[in-house]
C-alpha cells in the first residue's frame, strides 16, 4: 500500500514539472515571435536617403538615383518631440559648431551710404534783368565765374524812358517848392503824394533812392541808369552783350550765391526707412580727402526715378569758404539709430519743434519760422521718438540668425534644457535690417536665445527627416518616391 502511494506521488511530481516547463516553453516562443516582430516593424519603419537629395526616401540601403552617393539611414528622434523640435548629443553639437545669441532689446544704429553732387543752392541764385527797354552801353562784367559783392555795378544801359518819368519828378518837386505856408492841407497832401508817386515809379524803372535824390538835387534828368548786382556771388551766366537792344525783362546776368549750396544725393529706395527730414548728414569729396563735411536733409522727394530705382535727396550744406563747388562728386553717409516703429532717436530732435521749410531751425516750442513765418511741426510729426518714448527700444536679433528664403524668414530657437540639447524652428516676422541686426516683430520674445551659427546645419538634419524646414514648411507628410524631385 505505501509503495502504491509513494508511486503515486512521484507521478504527481513528474506531471507538475512536465506542465511547467511546457508552460516556459510556449512563453519563450511567444517573447521570440513578439520580439522578432518588433525588430521586423523596426526594420520596416527604417527609412534611408540621401545627404546630398534628401527628396531621395527608400526603406532599405543603395545608392541615390541621382549622384550615385550611397544612402544613408534617416536618424530617430524622440517620438515625443515638436514637428519642428530637433535633439543633439553635446558631441555633435562640438562638431556643429553651433553658436547662440539672445534676443535682446536696445538701439542699434545703421548706416546709410550715398554718392551724389554738389549743385547751386536754388534760393540764392538771383537774375539781372532790365526794367526798362533800352540799349546796353556798357557791361561792367564782360565774362562768367566773376566774384562780384552787393551794390556792384553791372550794366550802364540807355533808356529814353526815363526821361519822361524823370520830368515827372523834376515837375512835383517844383510844385511842392511853389507852395506858400498858407496853402490849404489838401493842396500840401496832394503835392507830397504826387512827388512821393513819382519817386516810387522812378525806384520800379530801375534807379536806386541816391540816384533819385541826385536827380532831384541837380535838376537835370538823365537817359542813363546803372543796374548794381543784388546780391554777392558768383557770375554763373551773361547773356548779354555790349551795344544790344534790350525789352523789359530780358535776363542780362544770373548770380549764385555760394556761400551756401545743396548736394543732390540719390538713396534707395530699401534705404527709406532709415531717412527723415531734418537728419544729420556726413560726406566727404576727391578734393578734399580726409575731410569732413556736414549738411542737414532739408528735402525728400515724393517721387521715385523710375530709370535708377532711387530717390532724390537734398542737403543744405553751409559753405562759408567756397570750398565746395557746383558738380563735385561727394560720397555721403547717414547714421540712423533705431527705435519701436521704425521711428528715430535723436535726441537733438525728441520733443522739438521744426520749420517745414528750413530744418535749420528749430525751436523748443511752437511758434513761426524766423525766415519765411511757416507755423513750425512737432519733430515726431516727421518719424522721431518723443522725450518719452527715449527708452523703447526694438527687439532685435544678430543678421545671421535667420534663414530668409524670399518669402519667409525661419529661427532655430535653443530650448532651455541643459540636459538634451534641443532646437525648436520657428518662422518669425523681421522689420528692415539695421546694420549687423534685424528688428523682430512677431514669433519670439525677449531673453530666448537663437542660433547664430550652424543653422543651416540644423535645417539640413530636419530636411533629412522630412519635418518641416527652411525649404520645406509644410514637411513631408509621406516619403516621396525614388528620383529628381521638383
């Protein structure tokens, strides 16, 4: 009996351990066909393409259709990440060379060049006309580039006109003498003004006050009247000659005053963003190397030259000296220093009051100008910063930070962990450029920190994942099929 149950048990024991290791084996084999399925998966969602054509996807080893190079594996990221999010190792980052700088906000400044001339200041060229018909007997300067100071004579011209008028003259001034002490009011009044009328239609002929009164004095009229310059200047122009015959009106002299002039610059039209009325600006001329010369932008034209794309500019320029001359050729540069909204900062001009005709001068508070009586404009009328705005300054970013394709502008963006080294791609908004920096409008904000250096590496790893990049915004949703894609 006990030997039946001794039997017993260890059949008991033999089936026990027969299940057991029949379970272990059919749990092996269903870890083997989960594992190899794994790995089967793996291997098929494994992609390949080009470095040089990453348009080129394969889901297994070759050569590119299209240089031939061999084709290398498409690298994973975290499943986890952003569309446009991509990770590094600190080695490859080394390798990369990949450089940061923060977006920041200050004031940075530009410059912009121009070439242009020198040329007459318009408002100081003054004509030499005759106001009576007559005859040149004489032309005290016979040819141009003469310097010639106010007063001066210049042409001594016959007129039978005068005489007439002057007999006017000679005739009220003895009716004025006739008069006795006890003529009546009416008759004093109506001789003064009849005299004065005749004095004044003599001034309008072309003679000077002492000319009149030299008349006046000796009583004997004359068929002559000397014309004297009205101004001091240059004599740019004569056209005239000794013994012509002259109708009023004819231009005989034309005289530059060149005490001060305008140069004449052209500017781009990419460059106006940076200009504005009543602006400082330097230049320099072949004649004068190593010189310095300063001038104010008093005119920008409304028009652009449809033949050089350009627009013209005006500076008034002081040129006590003479050293500046009409045609020379100058090179000329504008520093602009850049505030929110594309406005200026100048603190010569923040706050202040200025004429709209002359630049020159300027005011602390409202009022006219003291040479043609034009109510003045707040200079922030004109593109500047107010007193109070002195401190807002743009936010910018270093110009090699983004990649600009034309029609978009894209950032790679350093996100902020310090354990896995991740950059984020991001389109952004820019305003012009200034300098070695571009003003950000929209898409990032202050103290994030973007990729100045190795950029286009970055994008180049995300082309080759098919997420979206510089080149390809959208990405590629589907592998694109073997061959020269467009």
């Amino acid at each position: 009996m006990k030997r039946k149950t001794i039997i017993i048990i260890i059949i008991l024991i033999l089936v026990f351990l027969a299940g057991f290791l029949f379970k272990g084996l059919i749990s092996g084999t269903k870890k083997s066909e989960t594992a190899l399925s794994q790995q089967t998966q793996q291997v098929k969602e494994q992609w390949w393409t080009c470095s040089m054509h990453p348009q080129i996807r394969r889901q297994k080893p070759g050569k590119c259709p299209i240089c031939g190079m061999n084709l290398i594996p498409v690298s994973r990221q975290d499943p986890h990440a952003a569309e446009r999010e991509i990770s590094f190792s600190n080695e490859a980052i080394k390798l990369m060379d990949i450089q940061t700088s923060p977006v920041e906000r200050k004031f940075v400044e530009t410059q912009i060049r121009m070439a242009g001339k020198v040329d007459y200041d318009e408002s100081k060229i003054k004509y030499i006309t005759a106001w009576v018909p007559g005859r040149i007997d004489r032309l005290y300067v016979d040819f141009t580039g003469i310097v010639v100071s106010k007063g001066d004579h210049m042409v001594y011209l016959y007129s039978p006109q005068l005489i007439g008028a002057q007999a006017e003259l000679l005739q009220a001034s003895q009716s004025q003498k006739r008069l006795k002490p006890d003529s009546s009011e009416i008759m004093v009044r109506s001789a003064n003004e009849t005299l004065n009328a005749t004095r004044e239609k003599l001034r309008l002929l072309g003679l000077t006050v002492e000319q009149i009164q030299e008349v006046e004095k000796t009583g004997q009229p004359t068929d002559h009247v000397t014309i004297t310059s009205p101004i001091g200047g240059i004599v740019i122009e004569k056209n005239a000659n000794q013994g012509m015959y002259i109708d009023t009106g004819t231009k005989i002299y034309t005289i530059a005053d060149l005490s001060e002039v305008w140069v004449k610059l052209d500017a781009y039209e990419s460059d106006l963003v940076w200009l504005r009325y009543g602006q400082g600006v330097e230049f320099t001329t072949e004649a004068y190397p190593g010189e310095v010369f300063k001038g104010t932008i008093s005119f920008i034209s409304p028009v652009l030259d449809l033949q050089t794309r350009t627009v013209k500019l005006r500076v008034n320029v002081q040129n006590p000296d003479g050293k500046l001359k009409p045609e020379m050729f100058v090179r000329a540069v504008v520093r602009s220093k850049v505030a929110m909204g594309g406005n200026i900062m100048d603190p010569d001009m923040a706050g202040k009051w200025i004429c709209p005709m002359h630049p020159s001068v300027i005011k602390q508070t409202s009022g006219q100008c003291d040479i043609c009586e034009m109510d003045l404009v707040k200079t922030e009328t004109l593109g500047y910063i107010s007193a109070k705005q002195s401190e807002m300054a743009p936010l910018v970013i270093p110009a090699t930070a983004p990649l600009i394709t034309g029609k978009r502008a894209v950032v790679y963006v350093r996100l902020p962990d310090p354990n896995k080294p991740s950059f984020e791609g991001r389109e952004v908004v820019l305003g012009p450029r200034a300098g070695d920096y571009y003003i950000v409008k929209e898409g990032l904000a202050e103290g994030e920190s973007v990729v100045t250096n190795g950029n286009f590496k970055i994008d180049a790893d995300l082309q080759i994942q098919a997420k979206p990049s510089m080149m390809s915004p959208q990405g590629m949703e589907k592998p694109m099929p073997a061959g020269h894609q467009h």
